[in-house]
C-alpha cells in the first residue's frame, strides 16, 4: 500500500541551529515528493518538490530537502531555524495510480524558539 | 492575484442544517479540489474538477455531501443535512493543469462547526 510517513508529531529546535523534519514514503515507481507547510489558521502553501534529477531540492523560505532512494527519505532541512519557520509541515506523494491524488502525511509541528 | 478565495471562514450551524461552502479558485486554473482536515483523519481529498467536470468523487463522505463546479471561477461544497461529525476544516484548492504540477494554492478554509 502506498504511504506517508512523517515520525515526530512535534520537532523542537532552537532559532539559528539547523532543523530536520523527516519523511519516509511507500510507492511503486519512481516516487513524486513534496513538501507544504501550513501556517495557523491558513491554508497549505507549496514549499518544494521532487519529479526527478538532482536528489537535493531547494524551495521557498530557505527549505531544502533531500531525496534518498535506498532509505525512501525525503527530509525537510534548513541551516538556520527562524522563528517565523514555525509552523506545520506536511509531507506528500503523488498516488503512482493518479495524475492528481496526493498521499498525505499526517503533518510535524515545528516549534522554533528563540 | 488574490489566490483562492474562500467564504465563509468560520461557520457555526445546529444539527440537520444545510450548509453551503464557497470557493473561486485562481484564474486560469482549472483543477480544483476539495479537501477536508481534521485531527483524527489529516488531510482527505472529497472531490476533484478538471475543467469543471468532476473526475472523482471517491472521497465525499455520504450522499449528504454535494459538489458543484458551474464554471472556471466558482465551486461549492454542500452538506445537507448536516451532523456534528462534519465539524472540520474545509479547503479548497486549486493548480494549473500541466502534467506533473501538483503545486496545488490553498484558500485559508472554512471552519465549519456543527453543534
């Protein structure tokens, strides 16, 4: 069955050190990964995504994430936390079935503290 | 642009009412989606518009629910009648339809309540 996988409910990191917000996915064929994030009371906005070449992807606000084929790994990474970064973080992969249905993981918590 | 619009953004409704959800996607987009998010479910796909046709309706809960899409600027989302298991928060979104974008542009929602 396909799936998403995102471990910790919650990430803890302080302002200025880098953060890791892990996903793992299950899917037949080459994989399409994504990354949203939601700020409260706001909608999902896009941050970066993986169809195919290099297996580091860099998106808005400073994220980057690395695709990792052997370990089915697409982490959420950034050098230097802010505060403004908190926020939740959704991870998602294209159904290998559909041209439009999403698999949704069920979101990390990022908190960022000054 | 003023990206995806949608109203209201908080609706309190009693037990076996009918309630309406609005939604103008971007211009020039033309698929558009339905989504519900709560706490215990994430984030469930109800429905799908490509060029205001709906392709898959799989994920509507029940017969309760209802989708329209009448033209490229306008979508609702009904639920008649409704029950407090329908408490959620409803989004939609929508992307332009080249293949293998899935940059999907999300309103902010309507946080339905359903005492």
């Amino acid at each position: 069955a396909q799936s998403v996988a995102q471990p910790e409910d919650q990430v803890n990191v302080a302002e200025g050190n880098p953060l890791t917000v892990k996903c793992t996915y299950s899917v037949s064929g080459n994989p399409y990964l994504f990354w949203y994030v939601q700020y409260p009371n706001r909608g999902l906005q896009f941050l970066l995504k993986y169809i195919t070449g290099d297996n580091l992807v860099k998106g808005s606000y400073g994220f980057e994430a690395e695709f990792n084929k052997s370990q089915t790994s697409f982490h959420l990474k950034k050098p230097s936390a802010l505060v403004s970064d908190s926020a939740l973080y959704f991870c998602a992969v294209r159904d290998s079935h559909s041209n439009y249905q999403l698999i949704w993981g069920a979101g990390t918590k990022l908190i960022i503290k000054p | 642009d003023a990206g995806v619009i949608q109203s209201p953004r908080h609706e309190v409704t009693e037990m076996g009412q009918e309630v309406t959800l609005r939604c103008k996607p971007i211009s020039g987009h033309n698929s558009l989606f339905w989504y519900r998010q709560t706490m215990m479910r994430g984030l469930e796909l109800l429905i799908y518009f490509n060029n205001n046709v709906p392709i898959d309706d799989s994920g509507m809960p029940e017969d309760r629910f209802s989708a329209k899409m009448p033209n490229a600027s306008f979508s609702t989302l009904k639920i008649q009648p409704s029950e407090p298991r329908d408490s959620a928060v409803y989004f939609c979104a929508s992307r332009q339809g080249q293949p293998n974008n899935e940059k999907l542009f999300f309103g902010s929602g309507t946080q339905l309540s359903v005492l």
